[in-house]
C-alpha cells in the first residue's frame, strides 16, 4: 500500500511541469496558491518580531523585503516611474487604481521607497489569519465600511497620527477591485481626509492588467506593470466645498495616465511571426481603454495562455491588431 502511494506521490509530481506548461487554469490557480502561501508563512514568521513594536508602519519594510519575491516566482514584472514623488518625506494621501490582489505584490515591490506607509483595508480582511494578525500589527488600518460612522472616527484619528509622523497613507478610492481595463469611480473618503489635515494627494497608477490576467477565464501569465507616480495635488486652501473639482481634477489625470500606460503594455505584448514572417501592428495611443478594449484583451491572453509575450499562431496576432484598433 505504501508503495502504491509512494508511486502516486511521484506520479503527481512529475505532472506538475506539464499541468502548468500546458494547463492556464491549473497555472492560474498555482500562482495564486503560491503567492497566498508564501505571504501566509512569511506572516507566521514575521509575527514574532512585528511584536517587538506593534502596529509600527516600518514594520511593513520587513514584509516587504520577505514578500516582494514573490513576483519573480509568478512571472510579474514591476516598473517604477516618477520615484522622486514617492520618496519624499512628506505626509500624503495616496490614492491607487485597484485592478486585483496583486495590486499588493506591486506595493511590496516599492515599499522600500515609500519607507513611512501604511493601507486602509476593509475589516474582513483582519480576520484572515495569519495575514490579518501580521497586517495590523504592521500598522494597516482596517476600517469597518458598514458602520460608517466608527470608520471616519477611525480615518480621523489616522489623519492625526499620518501629519505628525510622516507617514503616507495608500488609499484605493474605487473601493471594489476590478480588472476591466478603466478606471471607476471615487469614493470621496481620501479627498476628505486630505482637505481636513490639508496634505496632498500622491495620485499612483498601475497599467493595466488585461495582457496577462483574465480571472473569468481563470488566465495569469507573466507580464510587466508600470506603476506612474504623478506629482502630488497641493490641497492647501481648499475646504470640503472644492471635494468634487479635486476628485474629478485627480481621476482625470489618472485616467490619462493610465491609458497611456497600457497602451504601452499592450504595444510589447509581441505576437510570433508565422512562418518567419513578422506581423505587423500599427499601435496609436488610445483615445480610451474601457469595457471592450479589456474584452479584447482578454481575447488575446486566452490566445496565449502559455507565457506573456507568447501567442500560439496567427490567431493571436490578430487578436490584438483588432485590440490595438478599439483602443
């Protein structure tokens, strides 16, 4: 009996290559098991030193040196721009688009640079142990989004604390993650916080995602992200009645960059040449990305579900010469 599992332990081993090499949904799932993994065993053994200073925001340096690995090992591939903005020692709100939970793996790739920087997240998310119980003895703030009011006593006493120390507080203003190639829109929570402490607003902007993740069909292959560090909105001066113009200000600015951004990611997602011969597309910045420039993305990853940079055949490349041409 023993060597019948012994021989069914060496059999699912070695099918391990060939799922991943030529199944995207058991890669996808692979990748995300391993990123859970890894963050959920660094937790555990960060936890022991993360109480020698509770709740201490430089705590989060420590994980990001421990987890930041991560990318490497799931083909993810981070670009820095407009460092000089998120270096500076200054209090300020960020605010970030939110594509998906790897919006994480690229904040730990920067932490290093943000150095003083804490997250606003959702409550549940503390009961996920033993990341929740690592997360808030670094010093995220969870905030409970269904009692309104004991979450701006929270997020006021955070502004305080935030000014007087330093420290940069990432916000992600669309609330919900999604990955649908735009940008949504804003909650007002950061726009208050900074008017009432008046410290700007540190815009960052991750490309998106639609090369190389589809989560409905269950598609993740390597790719490379550029995250665009935009200077920061002064707020100086402007009480709660400038809330919306500052909003749309903000958004606006995100939204281009963000078009050009993927619209750059998109240009290096080279398809093959078939029989020796390169296939020609012609890219012009996008006057938008929505809803069905995403859909054709995703058309063109599902072609190419083996790797980023990598369409099987023909197919693919006219996948996304008929992107290129929504976009």
């Amino acid at each position: 009996m023993s060597s019948f599992i012994e021989l069914l332990g060496l059999f699912l081993l070695l099918m391990l290559p060939f799922l991943y090499e030529t199944n995207h949904i058991f890669r996808y799932y692979f990748k995300f098991l391993m990123y859970y993994g890894i963050v959920s065993f660094n937790s555990i053994v960060l936890i022991p030193a993360f109480l020698t200073r509770p709740c201490d925001v430089r705590n989060l340096l420590w994980a990001s040196t421990w987890c930041h690995r991560v990318s490497t090992l799931i083909g993810l591939r981070w670009e820095l721009r407009g460092k000089e903005h998120l270096a500076k020692d200054q209090a300020c709100i960020i605010v970030a688009n939110h594509q998906s939970s790897l919006d994480v793996l690229g904040m730990f790739d920067i932490w290093h640079v943000m150095n003083k920087c804490t997250v606003v997240a959702k409550r549940e998310l503390f009961y996920a142990w033993p990341f929740g119980l690592a997360a808030w003895l670094a010093g995220l703030i969870f905030i409970d989004r269904v009692r309104g009011e004991k979450a701006r006593e929270t997020l006021n006493d955070v502004n305080r604390r935030i000014k007087k120390q330093r420290i940069k507080l990432w916000v992600f203003p669309e609330g919900t993650r999604r990955n649908t190639g735009e940008l949504h829109p804003f909650k007002k929570g950061a726009f208050h916080m900074a008017i009432d402490q008046q410290i700007p607003i540190l815009p960052v902007v991750f490309s998106s995602y639609c090369t190389f993740l589809n989560d409905k069909k269950k598609i993740l292959n390597a790719g490379r992200i550029v995250i665009t560090t935009l200077p920061p909105v002064s707020t100086e001066g402007l009480t709660k009645d400038d809330i919306d113009v500052l909003m749309e200000r903000v958004r606006s600015q995100m939204s281009e960059t963000f078009k050009q951004t993927s619209a750059e990611a998109l240009q290096r997602y080279k398809p093959k040449t078939k029989a020796g011969v390169p296939i020609s597309v012609s890219v012009h910045p996008p006057a938008s990305v929505g809803p069905a420039g995403s859909a054709a993305a995703a058309a063109a990853v599902a072609s190419s579900s083996s790797g980023y940079g990598q369409p099987s055949g023909y197919g693919a490349g006219a996948a996304k010469a008929s992107l290129l041409k929504t976009l």
